[in-house]
C-alpha cells in the first residue's frame, strides 16, 4: 500500500471525524454557565476548522497528482493520524494560540516523516539514490577541511561539512534558493547511481548527453534549465564542479597546485590574481574550530585542489573536449556525501569574484 493512499485514508478520516464534532458541537443546544455575581463573563473562543480541511484536501491532491505522474514528492503539510479527535473550546485565545503551537509542531513532525519515506520510495523506484552522508573525520581530514557541526536545519544534528572556495558561494550557497539544492543533489546523484554511465563520458557532449537523460528527476533544475538562455548551463556548471580545477569535491588531489604562503589578511595590495587564484582554499580567513574539543581545521597554506575529472582544452574543443575521470565507477558509488560549505573571502576588500565556470575554461587542463 503506498503512502498516498494510507495518508489520503487516515487524513480523510481525522477530517470527517473533527468535522463532525464541529457540526454536533454546533447544533447541540449550549449549556448556560453558572457564574457568580462578581465573577467576570468571558465568551470562550472556538477554534475554525474551515482553512486547515481546506488545506488538508489541497495537499492530498498534490499527493494524488504526483502519484500519478511519478514525479518526485513535495514536501506539503498534513494532520498526523493521532491528532484530536475532538476539538476543544478555549477560555482565552492565548489558549487556543498555544493549542494551535503545540499542533504545528507535531504535524509538522508527521508531514516531514511522511515526505522522507514518500522520497525515498520514489529514489528507489527510479534508482536515483544520494551517497550516504559521511559520519566521522579523522585528524587527517581535518586537514583538509572536513569538520563536523550542527546542521542549522535540524535540531540536534551533526553533519560532516567540507570547505570549499570562497568563489563557490555563488553555486553552493543553499540561500540562492532550491535550485542550487537541486543540482547539487543531482551531481550526487548521478556519483552514486549513474556511477558506470558517468565514468563512461568520455567527452563533454557524452556529458551534456548524460544531463539530458537524467533531468527529469530534478523538477526545479528541469524548469530553470527549460527558460535559460544557454541551454548548456547547468551542464557545464554541473561538469565544472566535478573537476579539480574547481575544489569542490573531496576526490583525487591534483599535486604541485597553488597553495598560499601568505595570509591574505595581511597582504598588501589586498587582492593580487598573480598571487591568489579562485580555486584557492585559505583556512586561515575562518575560525575553523570546533567549539568543544577547540580542534583547528584546515592547515596553513590551504589544500591543493581535489576534484572527480580533468576537462582538456574545453574553451577551443567545446562538446568534443575529453573528460579523463580519476575515480574508477566502483570508487565513486563509495564515495559519502558531505555539506559543501564556502568559505568567506580573505580579503579586506570586497571584490566581484564568483566561480562562473566560463571563466574556468582557459584553467581546465
């Protein structure tokens, strides 16, 4: 039985039934209560039912709808089954404010476990599934700027993040909204579950190819991608963060790299390209420590850059550059996933910067 039909069963029903107390609460004759002379009259307060069954009959349609179409779940709010089945008048509208508190929470609860299970049905269904989420770091990756810490959106929930280029902050940053989650997600993806027909790219039209096939399962990604100007947008952004000129994922390091000697902090001009390149990851520029055990992370003069591919000559080859890949298929369906988390820039000055992978062409090799 899917969870369409058992949340559409036991909504409906917590529905009916809160309904029907409301029209019998309604109906019943009202018994006048007894008050003393000096005590105060105070008319009690009854909850309307009316925008939440309105509400409730709007997300089992989206329910109902992506079940149909097979597309990928939404998270939409519901009424957990062990909801009250009678709604009670309140004496003061605090009362009921805080009835109304209490019950958000615990639908809250309800509907983000209903859409996780929703989910993860429909990424098994569609082998479309995300690496495990990496759980510990050693002394060693420390070093090279994993480091574990409360995820903001979770209550009591320590995540592994990895630091990567300030520059990538336009990419990464999850406060550019869902589409930045959705390609992400979709590079991880496509690591985990397309490993063998990833790997199997060997030029960047194999790519973009690859992309096509697989965009349908990212909603928002596919409606973004549909009204770009350039159709090879996010196929090339999604191809430029997998390679190490971009150091963003944790894969193989590409030795002799431009590291740091100096603090940026305390150079002078305050920004030099002959010097520092975008690529770069500083450490120093962050207070990199976990608060309990006061472990610094990262190490002076940065890490070399790590990455998943090489792209040869993409600016003079175009579709036809080759991809060498630096982990076999079976190494990246291994790989755990992490939170990407930018850096802030070193620099005093604030300076027009960003990781465009256009950019990146002359600087693949």
């Amino acid at each position: 039985m899917s969870w369409a039909s058992v949340v559409k069963r036991n909504t409906a029903s917590v529905v009916k039934r809160n309904t029907a107390s409301v029209v019998k609460r309604n109906t019943e004759k009202p018994v006048e209560p007894t008050h003393t002379p000096d005590e105060k009259q105070i008319a009690p307060v009854h909850y309307d039912v009316k925008p939440e069954q309105e509400s409730l009959a709007h997300s089992l349609a989206i329910i109902e709808k992506e079940q149909q179409e097979q597309c990928k779940p939404t998270w939409v709010r519901l009424r957990r089954p062990d909801a009250p089945q009678v709604i009670p008048i309140f004496k003061t509208r605090d009362d009921m404010c805080q009835w109304e508190n209490d019950e958000f929470w615990k639908n809250k609860k309800h509907s983000d476990e209903v859409f996780e299970q929703r989910t993860q049905e429909w990424r098994i269904k569609n082998n479309w599934l995300l690496p495990p989420m990496k759980t510990t770091v050693s002394k060693d990756e420390q070093t090279r700027g994993f480091y574990v810490a409360n995820d903001p959106n979770h209550r009591n929930t320590a995540v592994v993040y990895y630091v990567t280029p300030f520059s990538t902050e336009i990419d990464l940053s999850s406060d550019a909204g869902p589409i930045n989650e959705s390609m992400v997600d979709m590079v991880w993806c496509l690591i985990h579950s397309r490993s063998d027909e990833l790997v199997a790219c060997n030029t960047v039209a194999d790519f973009k190819a690859l992309f096509k096939r697989n965009l349908h399962l990212e909603p928002d990604l596919r409606h973004a991608h549909a009204y770009s100007r350039r159709k090879d947008t996010f196929p090339l952004k999604m191809l430029w963060l997998l390679s190490q000129k971009a150091n963003v994922f944790p894969g193989k390091a590409r030795h002799g790299t431009a590291r740091w000697t100096t603090d940026p902090l305390m150079t002078q001009p305050a920004f030099d390209p002959e010097v520092y390149s975008k690529s770069m990851v500083f450490f120093s520029s962050r207070k990199c420590r976990d608060s309990k055990n006061a472990i610094v992370i990262g190490q002076h003069g940065g890490r070399e850059e790590t990455g998943i591919c090489v792209v040869h000559q993409l600016k003079q080859n175009g579709d036809a550059a080759t991809i060498r890949w630096l982990l076999s298929a079976k190494q990246l369906r291994e790989m755990e996933r992490v939170v990407f988390h930018p850096e802030c820039s070193p620099f005093r000055e604030s300076i027009d910067y960003d990781s465009d992978c256009y950019g990146y062409y002359d600087d693949w090799l």
